[in-house]
C-alpha cells in the first residue's frame, strides 16, 4: 500500500514522517501522473483558498476529482474544508463534494 501526500503547500511534511513512523509507504503529490500509483491520499492541512487555488494553477482538479470518487482519502482541516460538500464563506475553495459537512471557514 503507498499513501500519497498532497505536497503543494501546508503541513504535507508532517503527514509523511507520521506514516514513515508507522512504515507505511508513502508519496508527495504534486503533479496529475502522481496518483496513477497510490491507493489512497491525505490533504494536509494549510491555508484551504491556497491549496484550491495551487490545486488549480497544477491543473489537479479533474484527476482528484476522479481519484476521490474511487480511492480512500483522508483531509486534516484545510484538506477537510476542501473535502467538505457545503462550504460557507467560501471565497473561491474548491468544494470536492466528498463528505456531507457543512464548513463555515
């Protein structure tokens, strides 16, 4: 099993040594053909409008998408927010409509 990191900003670093401590394989996410090799993915926590906009900029969206609807995933905050199916306030965060929670940010 190998855990992908979402690795575009916010606390990805520690998500990685944590799973290392727990020998469970794991990769940084940065790029679309990085999720062709994991069965599962954690979205740190961070700054939820930035990772959105970083999400967007890396053209990620489509295939997180697509790989959330299929594969295990694991948000801590800002990677809940952006988890989230209604977010409040929501000042241009992606809302990947994946657990039924309403989010004021």
């Amino acid at each position: 099993m190998k855990v992908g990191v979402l690795a575009l900003q916010g606390a990805f670093q520690k998500h990685i040594d944590m799973l290392d401590e727990i020998n469970i394989s794991s990769k940084k996410v940065r790029y679309e053909n990085d999720f062709s090799n994991i069965d599962g993915l954690i979205i740190p926590g961070g700054e939820s409008t930035t990772l959105s906009k970083l999400i967007v900029e890396q053209n990620l969206k489509s295939v997180m998408s697509e790989f959330l609807s299929i594969k295990p995933v694991f948000g801590t905050c800002a990677g809940l927010i952006l988890l989230g199916n209604n977010i409040k306030n929501q000042s241009n965060t992606i809302s990947f409509k994946c657990i039924n929670l309403d989010l004021k940010r």
